[in-house]
C-alpha cells in the first residue's frame, strides 16, 4: 500500500444532499487527484446507526449515491466490481442499517452490489509492525480483496475517540466478534492497527451536516462541506485542524502516523479547493467534541458514575474505548427513543473499572459494575459487598474462536441478571447494546428499543437473513479451505474464520 509523498486534501463548499451536484465534486476531486478506480471497487460508508432515530449518524445516501455515480463516470470498464459495503454498529444487522438509512434503495436505483460485512467470510490477514497487538487481524473478504478503496464516513465527533472522521471509521471493517477484541482501553491502538489490513485510495467525507457531541446521536452542524483526500492520516489531520483539535493529541491518529501511513503535518499536506482552510475553521466555529468521562456526563441525572482506572497490567487511568463511553451511547439512545427516560429512571449507581472511593447508595438504589474489570470492596445497602476483578489479559483472546453476542440470547437473560440490588455486567467491553438492556431492566417505565412493535417485524427478517448467510458460509468454509483458492492481494491463503 503506498501513501503519497505529497498528500492532498480538497475542501469543497456543498450545502445541500444533491445528489447530482455531489457527483460533479466527487469527479472532480477523483480527477485532481489523478485517480482512476480500478477491479474491485468498494466504498465503504459509515452506517453504524441509521433511520429515524439517528438522522445525522450516518453517511446520507445522497452522498453515496453522488460518489458511486462519479466512481462509474471516472472508473468505467476499469472497474470488474462496483460495491458498497459495511458493518454498522454490534448486534443490528447491517441489513437494518442498510435499508434504514436509505442505502438499499439507492443502491438498488443504481445498480450497486451491496455487503453487509458480518456476512461474509473473515480473512485473516497478518500484521508484523512493531507494538502491534496482535499478530493477525480479521476483515471480510471484500475489504481484503478490494483494488481501489473508497472512505466514505460522516465527519463526527465521538465520545471515547474525540472524533470519527476516516481513520476512526475502520472500526467497521471488522464483523462483532473481531471488533470487541481490544475495543477498550486499546481501541486507539486496534484502530491504528487496522490501517495495516488496506489503505483508501480514495476519501470523501459526508461533512454537508456534520454530527458534534456523540457518535450514535450526534447534534446537527451544518459545515456545507464535502473533503476529500489520498492520504488517510493526512485527511484526518485537516479535519481536526478545522474543528481546533490538535490531531496529535488524538490518539489513532497520532499511532498511525507512527505507523507510516502518513503526516499530520500541515505544512507537508498540500489544501485546495473552493474553501480554504481559514473558511472552513470559520465555519465550524464552535463544533463540540464528545470526550467526557463518564462520571461528569451523568452529573446532574439520577445516574451517579464512578470510574476507576482499567487492569493494572494495562497503562492508563481510565478506559476510553470501553464499558463507561458505551453507557454514554447507551443513555443517549434511550433518550431519543423516550424522551421521558431521564424522569423514567430511578436513582442509581454505574461503577467501573477499579474505583477505591464510597458508593453511597441509598436503600433500594441499584448498584451496577459495569465489566470484567469492575473491583471494589465495601459495604452497600449494611451488606458487605466485595465485587472481583474478572479481566482477562488480552493475550488469552483468540480471534479465531472469538463468538459474536446474540441480541436474542441477551434479552433472554437480560433480566434475570437485573433482580438484585447490587449488579454485576460481565464483559470486555459490555456493549451499547447490553447497557441498553441493563438500563431499561432497572427501569420498567423506559421504553426497550429492542421491544419495539414497529421495528420487530424488519429486525427479527433481517436477523434470520443474517443468521441463515453465516451458515451457508460454514458449508463454504471448507471448500475454500481445502481449495486454497482465496488470494490476499497476493498473498498465500489466509484463514478464513
Ligand atoms: S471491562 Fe470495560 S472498562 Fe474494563 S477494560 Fe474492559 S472495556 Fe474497559
């Protein structure tokens, strides 16, 4: 994979979803920067949620439909394969997000393949840079065998990463059970390892109406903006640059230049296009950035946060990228759904990590400890409660066993889980998806998204198809297998799991 000695990064003005109008920029930006997809193209666009609850969480797609569009005018006959492909946030099908978002139907009317990545075959490619976390990494066969990569994200801020602009969006292109491998307090250091399974030819950021302050339902910020790039790190460092964040002090991005996969240095990245640099940070004047911890995001709600620091083999005093920012998510989903869910909930207490301090939980006040690595001793409700230690080391998580989490199994024992005053949630990470369980399990009066009548009948079609997709995969499993006839860009045979 090359990144260009000389990045470049187009900041084009674009105020409206036309879809028309974002083809004629995305072809001249493809044109600028002399590139001409080619084989198996694959735009990947950021859906991690989608549909009426989280209308500004997603690549639109207008967007994508402008970008495919453009791909075909420049691409032509060069291209064998034009495809879409995504894997939205654990546990949905991306079927859901797919048809959600509106994707499915745009795809159609243009005539594109569409990959929903947890139903692929996972290919294991292996990784060799120094002070990687593992030896291999899991993706899907069309990300591994794609020859010209399209980025699609929706620029956002994100509460455990700062922001989700390009690098960040990797997050994606791995299925459930490879994802929350090291999705914690590592997340930064799993999304600069990613960058060695590919690298984009191609950028083009959905700014038009940027997302500020969370991930899943991020406040609207009309930037009227569409940016585009040939060097991912690069890219992500002019965006920070609009929004006033030093890019070096987010983490992924400062890893992966590191890792070589390119500069966050301004004045080594060459910026064109109708809007300068100095238009675009007057523009997003005032956009805010999701990093809080999580026991100042609660202040002043009937949830009362406590967050220790993670394992102490592991270096830092607070887990970024796990159990206390998905509770965040968590909440705000509830929130949109119920708009009562804050009078909804009783008092209660969210602990994490290895919190020292007092609990003071008053009678009939739940006390959850949220993840493997919730520790604490002390006395709760006159009882004297010791709650363990139960983190793994990361280095006795096998990839190539990991299991993904089944929605169904976990409404199942969701509430039994529940009863007790004093809660304890396993897992590492424990997901949104589990976090919305838990809190509308202590809180009868709050809507369970899950539960939804209207949403029922398309989630449980999908699920089926999803499920039905995988097991025709196992069957296919051994053929490849047996064949040897998968090739990584190249490379020998890799496991498919
Ligand atoms: S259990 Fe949760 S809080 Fe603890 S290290 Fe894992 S992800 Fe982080």
């Amino acid at each position: 994979m090359k990144i260009p000695a000389e990045p470049k990064v187009i900041l084009r003005s674009c105020r409206d979803y036309d879809p028309e109008r974002i083809r004629t920029i995305i072809r001249e930006g493809l044109e600028e920067l002399g590139l001409r997809p080619f084989g198996r193209t694959l735009v990947k666009p950021n859906l991690v949620a989608a549909g009426p609850l989280f209308p500004y969480a997603y690549t639109r797609p207008e967007f994508g439909e402008g970008v495919l569009r453009a791909l075909r005018d420049v691409g032509g006959s060069a291209m064998t394969e034009l495809a879409a492909g995504e894997r939205c946030g654990i546990t949905v099908p991306t079927r859901v997000a797919m048809r959600e978002s509106g994707w499915d139907a745009m795809l159609k009317k243009v005539d594109v393949k569409r990959y929903c990545f947890e139903e692929e075959q996972q290919v294991e490619i292996p990784i060799s840079h120094p002070n990687r976390l593992r030896d291999y990494l899991f993706t899907p066969e069309p990300i591994a065998r794609a020859d010209f990569f399209v980025n699609c994200p929706k620029f956002k801020a994100h509460p455990w990463t700062t922001v989700t602009f390009s690098l960040k969006a990797y997050i994606g292109i791995q299925d459930d059970r490879h994802r929350l491998i090291d999705h914690d307090h590592k997340l930064n250091e799993k999304i600069a390892d990613l960058q060695h399974i590919i690298q984009p030819s191609f950028i083009a950021i959905d700014a038009i109406t940027a997302g500020e302050g969370r991930m899943l339902t991020p406040t609207p910020f009309p930037l009227g903006m569409i940016i585009m790039g040939n060097s991912q790190v690069a890219f992500d460092a002019v965006c920070c640059n609009i929004i006033g964040v030093d890019p070096n002090s987010v983490d992924h991005i400062r890893l992966a230049a590191e890792h070589g996969f390119g500069t966050t240095d301004l004045s080594k990245i060459k910026i064109t296009g109708d809007v300068s640099l100095d238009e675009a940070k007057a523009r997003a004047k005032g956009f805010k950035v999701g990093l809080i911890r999580v026991e100042k995001y609660f202040e002043g709600t009937n949830i009362t946060a406590y967050a220790g620091p993670p394992p102490e083999s592991e270096a830092g005093d607070y887990c970024w990228g796990g159990c206390p920012g998905a509770i965040e998510e968590a909440i705000e989903i509830l929130r949109v759904f119920d708009k009562e869910t804050d009078k909804k909930l009783p008092r209660m207490h969210v602990v994490f990590g290895k919190y020292d301090g007092a609990i003071n939980a008053g009678p009939g006040e739940k006390v959850i400890f949220i993840g493997d690595c919730a520790d604490w001793k002390g006395t709760l409700h006159d009882k004297p409660i010791e709650i363990k230690n139960l983190y793994k080391d990361r280095s006795t998580l096998d990839p190539h066993t990991a299991t993904s989490q089944d929605i169904f199994a976990k409404l199942a024992s969701a509430k039994s889980k529940l009863a007790s005053d004093v809660i304890r949630l396993e897992g590492c990470p424990v997901s949104v998806a589990e976090q919305v369980l838990a809190l509308v399990g202590v809180a009868p009066g709050v809507k369970n998204p899950y539960l939804d009548r209207s949403n029922m009948l398309t989630f449980t079609r999908a699920y089926l198809g999803w499920k039905a997709r995988v097991t025709l995969n196992k069957l296919q499993r051994k053929r490849y297998q047996q064949n040897g006839t998968f090739q990584h860009r190249g490379q020998a045979a890799p496991e498919l799991a």
